[in-house]
C-alpha cells in the first residue's frame, strides 16, 4: 500500500497520479504497487512538483510498519 499527498501540484502532475492511483480527496493518492512502480511514481511526482510539494508513505518491513519520502521545496 501507498499513499502520496501533494499540495500545489499542476494540473499534468495531478492527471498523472489519477492514472496510477484513487484520489480519495483532493490530492490524497493511494494504490497498491511493488517498489518497481513506485518508484516510478514518486520520480515523476519529484519531476513534476513545480512550485509544489509532496509526501509518499508506502508499507515496508520495519518496526515502524512503513517508510517515507517528500519533495518539493516546503517540505
């Protein structure tokens, strides 16, 4: 399971994620992907963030029981 969060996103960034992923609410994106695609994923949400900014949280075998990463530059 992933969840990415974006605030300030353009437009092109936000259809790209509605591809891959269920908007819950506005940009709020989750999905189930291995590591292959998601990172894929969070590449072009780096790429594409613009002005913006964005946080990716995905399950991973830790104590915690999951693993985060952001960009953007009000992170």
């Amino acid at each position: 399971m992933l969840v990415i969060v974006v605030e300030d996103a353009p437009p092109r960034l936000r259809g790209r994620l509605a591809v891959w992923l269920l908007e819950l609410r506005a940009g709020v994106y989750v999905g189930n992907y291995g590591p292959r695609v998601r990172e894929m994923i969070w590449s072009q949400v780096c790429a594409y963030i613009e002005g913006g900014n964005g946080v990716i949280a995905w399950t991973a075998p830790n104590d915690a029981g999951f693993e985060f990463d952001t960009c953007g530059p009000n992170r």
